[in-house]
C-alpha cells in the first residue's frame, strides 16, 4: 500500500484534495488534526505551550485561543520555532501510529499524510510520493484571510513562514494545480488515482 505525503502552502487547498482522496478510498492521516488534538487541555503538548507562552493565550474554558498564539507566532521566528519543536514530536509519533494501522488493516486504497510541515519534520522519508498542491499567494491569500477571518497583512506572514514554491516544487513527484476550478482538480486527482493503482 503506497504512502502519498500531501503538502503545500496554507490556503493551497490541502483540505480539498484531501476529502476528494477520501471520498476515493485513500486513508487520510491528518496533521492539522492531530495538531489540534495534542494540545487539548490536559496533554503534554498544552502543558508545554501555556508554560513558554503563558496564561495569556487561554480562553475562559482553559483551552489554547489558536488566533491568539497564531498572531505571537507567524510574526516571531523564534516563537514559531519553539511551536514547531514542542509540537512536531507528538504529531509524528501519532501520524506514525495511524500509517501503521492503516497498512495493518490494509483495505485503503492508499495512505495519505496531509501534513503542511511534511519536509521540515521528516515525514516525507515515509511516503512512497509527494503530492504538492499548488495556488497563486493571492489566491492562496484570499482563502486564508476567509477561513480564519484575519487581515491580508496576516495572511501574507503566514505565507512568508513557509516554503517557497520553488522549494515545493523541487521535491515533489506530482504537482496538483488548484489555482482554477474544483473540475479541473477532480481530472488531475483522477488521474493521479489511476496511475498509483496500477
């Protein structure tokens, strides 16, 4: 059973592709998921988080307010560093759990790791392909300031934290275009499908 890593930048459309590989029969192991899962109240990734960053960044029910430390983190390289280290551990040892008992069920068509950090934390060693989604920064802009409701200015420091397109592209064995319409993604991801299968 093939492992595809799927990256691209935030607001690359990620999410979609992902959802559509599920629709198809693929097993999809979720870093932004499991991100979000490591740091609920209690676990060790939260206890870690709240101790460098302080109370601050709480809401009134204890949990971590995610805009909150996204604002600190993706305007301080050294804050978004330390992040990354306290978090990266948790969310590769879970993924690693998930990738296994996948191939131990084995009736996946494939397994997909969406991981936007798929090169910076290794995970790319597990995967058989690399998938990276691609869309222009503006487009890519427009959809993050969407999603999460912040300004072009933060859109655009959460763009500038991340890799180049050219670094994706370099390392990448599929390059899936999600700048135009969700048809013309449908027929590339078809056919990605197909040649894995065979």
């Amino acid at each position: 059973m093939k492992v595809i890593g799927l990256t691209g930048g935030t607001g690359s459309g990620k999410s979609i592709v992902s959802r559509r590989l599920a629709q198809m029969g693929a097993v999809i192991v979720d870093a932004d998921a499991i991100s979000r899962q490591i740091v609920e109240v209690g676990k060790p990734a939260y206890e870690e988080i709240v101790a460098y960053f302080g109370q601050g960044i709480l809401q009134e029910d204890g949990s971590i307010f995610r805009k909150k430390l996204g604002d600190i983190v993706f305007h301080d390289a050294a804050e978004l560093a330390f992040l990354n280290q306290c978090t990266h551990t948790y969310i590769v040892a879970q993924m690693r759990e998930e990738i296994a008992q996948a191939k131990a069920e084995g009736t996946a068509l494939c397994i997909v790791l969406d991981a936007p950090l798929l090169f910076e934390v290794g995970l790319d060693a597990l995967c058989d392909q690399i998938w990276v989604v691609y869309a222009s920064e503006n487009v890519r802009a427009a959809r993050v300031m969407m999603r999460d409701g912040i300004s072009q200015e933060s859109a655009m420091a959460r763009i500038a934290n991340q890799k180049t397109w050219n670094e994706y592209a370099e390392r990448a064995d599929l390059i899936l275009d999600n700048s135009g319409d969700i048809t013309q993604l449908e027929q590339q991801l078809q056919n990605a499908i197909q040649k894995i299968a065979q």
